[in-house]
C-alpha cells in the first residue's frame, strides 16, 4: 500500500465526498483521482517518467497537491520547495536535484528563471496554462511507482540545504500511524495552513486525512488569527496542526470567545510547547493538545504524546509503532533512564539518506541508527524529553546551559510571547546566555529590567540570560521554527 493506492481506494468506494476545498472551490475524491491521473499520464507522455524529478514550489493549492500525487503515480520523485525563497537559494536546491519538470506560480516565475538553472528544464506555471497541462494528459488509469518518492529539502536553519530522500513507505507507513494514533476518521475536517512544502504538513495533515477519507481545506497561508477562525468556523473544522507560534496566536485572539468552533483535535510540535499554552488550551476547548517530535529525515514523527491517555507535560511522548529509539553517550553507548544524551532512531520511518551526500550519510547514520543530533533523555516510563539541539547547547563558564529548559522559564512570565536564548562569544566565559524576545500586546520593553530577578528565582545563576533583547519579530523557517543560526548572525 502506498499514499496513491489509499486515494485511489477512496475515489473507487467515496466517489463523491468532498476530498479538498479551497477559497474558490472543492473536489470530491473522483474528480481528485482524475486530475492526479490525466497529470500523471501528461508527464510520462512529456518524457518525464521513473526516476525524473518534479519540483513543486507552490503555496497551498489544489495544483500542489494534484502535483504532488501524480507524480507518486507515475513514478516519479517530487520535490516540494519553500515557495518564498529567493532566486539564490531555488539556485542552490534546484541544481542540486536538476528537475526535468517545475510547476511554479506566476509570481515565483522570475525568480527561478535568475536562479542560474543551466539544464533543459520545462516551466509550467498554475492557472490557465496548468489546466491546459493537464487537460492534454489521458484518462486511462495506469501506476508506475518506484521506491524513492520526495526529495525533501531540510530548512538549513544549521547550514546550507541537504536533499532527504523519502520512500514510498517512509511516507504511507508514518502518516498512517499518525492518523490511527491520533484517532482520526473519515468524518474529520483538517484545515491546513501550515505549509505543504513541508514534511509536517504532508504528513501530519493531508496524507492522514485523505488516508482516512476525510477532508483537507486549504489556506494559503497564515494571513490573521480571524481569517483562520473564520475559515474553521465556516468549514466546521475538527482537526488543526500548527506549530506552538500558530497555537499562543489562536489563544490571545480577543475575538476567540465570537467564534462557534467544531475542534476535537490538536497537534503540535517544530518547537517547544509552553506549558502554560497546553493548559489554556485544555481550558478553552475542553481537549488537550497533541504534541510529537519528529524531523524531515524520519518523515516526520517519531514520537508524540497518546492521543487518549497519559501524557506527559514537557515530554513529546512514546515512540511510535514500529519506530525504535535509544540515548546515546559520547561514546555511543546507550544511557540509563534520567540521563541526557543524543537521540537516534531507527524504523521504516528513517530516510533513504541525503541526496547525493555521502559523507553526510556516513556522519548521520550509525550502526544502522539515525543520529539526530538532537539532545534527549528517556524516564522511566519511556516517555522522551527533548533537552535541545546539540549545536545549540551554550557551554558558559564549563557549565552545560540548555536554552530550551531557559526558554520554558520565560515562558511563564506573562509579559513573553516567544523566546529564543543563544549564546554570544565572551571572552572570559566562553559563552554568555543572551535572551532573545518579543512581547505581547500591552507590554513595553520597561518589562525587560525584571526579567532577570524572575528568572533568578527559578534558575541556577549560571543558566541566567546575561542580557535580554526584543525584536519585533524572528527570523523563522517555512516551518514556524526560529532559525537560531541567523539570530546568532544578527545579535553577535
């Protein structure tokens, strides 16, 4: 069974239920099944067959997610790009992967034409010209699938951009544990917002849904916090996924209380939950948040919270069914429970590897295990806690500082909406712990000259952001993650 196959199921048996809407219309999986068809056999009939790659650098569409199912259907690799980079970074990606075919927008056009792109490739841009694309293509039914299915760009919140290629199975088999795991049906309404470019909203949003036959609205992207409560209140959405950015956003909406919502499920993760989110959460709608952990190379989840039972405040949960997961010291040897150490994975989730990164891959993987450079530790229940990312880790005065476990603390002060703590070189030190913030509405930076007593009340002196800085706003990948890297390149 593959993502396509699953489709096709539902077009068979659920001809006429609504599959996916957007602003200006909505197709049932019948009519979904046939445009995914007609493209797929337009691209084997254009040359572009097993083994091609597609590029899909849209925001979220109908066109997008025609494009990315046809190309499952005729055998070849899809690769979603982040439709608002700028010409040198498509330069980078699309050399990299050197597509036969790019499906972009009108206003994207420019930009990957001064991308520096030196091969034979084919443009085709949505609208009238798409429709004609696929019109030309023929109906008969036919499947030419292959192993590899998506190339899937890593945001390069680190570094430059590496390719992670994902199976067929990587993809079905992790979106179907999701969607069971987290209890959907047919009869849920998913809103996606967050983008389809990303693994996180592949997998933890359209492909559950339509495996579980039910329906995908969606949004381009994230315009207001009343645009989308309208939006779920008008398509009487059940189901949402959005990093914890996306969630504080919904929750210090003052019009909330206006709108008669129909939510049952939450999902959240690409950076910490604060604790005081989950509860206002629970509070307001009567049902707890979601949250998992995962990264583009395992497709994504490798564990989350259950959906009913037990779940674990500041913990992303158990790991998923089939999905193994160990701490490991320094040395590679796994640490007892309690003990923080690097995350490594191993399950049908794990990618094929980078693309064409073979010393990557041979850094990345270990005794068949995927590194993930992420700093972990396991309790006694098997319950994981993610401590932060390796390369983040402030070394000050030879004391392990995680920024995660500071960034939790000033989560609690009523005065933050999202923080961001990173290290400064210092001369003395090594490093000293700067915090980076923004406020919410009705505070000013007076706020800040208090913040280092409130955190000195809850933290070891050396944990203490040394200094505190407010910004207007962050620097954040497609995802909704702060990018720390280019925080760092601005404060420093």
């Amino acid at each position: 069974m593959n993502l396509d196959l699953k489709l096709q199921k539902h077009a068979e048996h659920r001809p006429e239920s609504p599959a996916i809407g957007w602003d200006t219309g909505e197709l049932t999986y019948r009519q979904l099944n046939e445009r995914i068809q007609k493209l797929a056999n337009r691209f084997m009939e254009r040359g572009i067959g097993p083994g091609d790659k597609v590029a899909i650098i849209l925001e979220n569409s109908p066109e997008l997610v025609i494009s990315y199912y046809a190309s499952m259907r005729a055998g070849v690799i899809n690769v979603p790009v982040n439709p608002s980079l700028a010409s040198r970074e498509y330069g980078v990606i699309l050399n990299d992967c050197r597509p036969k075919l790019i499906i972009t927008e009108i206003k994207i056009v420019e930009k990957v034409k001064n991308s520096g792109l030196d091969w034979p490739v084919e443009l085709i841009v949505t609208g009238p010209d798409f429709d004609r694309y696929i019109d030309q293509g023929g109906a008969a039914p036919g499947n030419h699938y292959q192993e590899d299915c998506t190339i899937l760009y890593t945001s390069g919140t680190t570094g430059v951009p590496k390719g992670a290629v994902l199976t067929h199975d990587n993809l079905y088999i992790n979106a179907d544990v999701f969607g069971r795991n987290l209890g959907l049906t047919d009869r849920d309404r998913t809103l996606i917002v967050a983008p389809l470019t990303h693994i996180a909203a592949q997998s933890n949003l359209l492909n559950p849904t339509l495996i579980s036959g039910g329906y995908c609205y969606l949004l381009k992207r994230w315009k207001s916090t009343v645009e989308t409560l309208g939006k779920m209140e008008k398509k009487r959405i059940t189901y949402f996924f959005g990093p914890p950015t996306m969630i504080t956003y919904i929750l210090n909406e003052p019009a909330l209380v206006d709108y008669d919502l129909k939510l049952r499920l939450t999902y959240t993760g690409a950076a910490p939950l604060p604790e005081e989110i989950f509860q206002r959460w629970t509070e307001r709608f009567g049902f707890e948040i979601v949250e998992g952990y995962g990264l583009t190379e395992t497709s994504p989840v490798v564990c989350m919270n259950p959906a009913v039972g037990k779940k674990k405040l500041r913990s992303v949960g158990l790991p998923i069914e089939d999905v193994q997961v160990k701490i490991m010291s320094e040395g590679f040897e796994e640490v007892p429970p309690g003990t923080p150490g690097e995350l490594v994975v191993k399950g049908p989730n794990v990618m094929k590897g980078y693309y064409k990164r073979e010393e990557e891959n041979r850094k990345a993987f270990r005794d068949g295990w995927f590194k993930t450079g992420d700093v972990a530790m396991k309790d006694d229940e098997g319950y994981i806690y993610i401590i932060d990312r390796k390369k983040d880790l402030i070394i000050r005065s030879g004391f392990n500082v995680y920024p995660r476990e500071v960034e939790e603390v000033l989560y609690m002060h009523p005065a933050i909406l999202e923080a961001a703590v990173i290290g400064t070189p210092h001369p003395e030190k090594g490093e000293t712990v700067v915090a980076v913030l923004t406020l919410r509405d009705g505070y000013g930076e007076s706020v800040v000259e208090k913040l280092e007593h409130f955190c000195r009340e809850r933290l070891a002196s050396y944990k203490v952001p040394s200094e505190f800085r407010v910004v207007a706003e962050f620097p954040k990948t497609n995802s909704g993650k702060i990018m720390k890297a280019k925080l760092k390149e601005v404060m420093v």
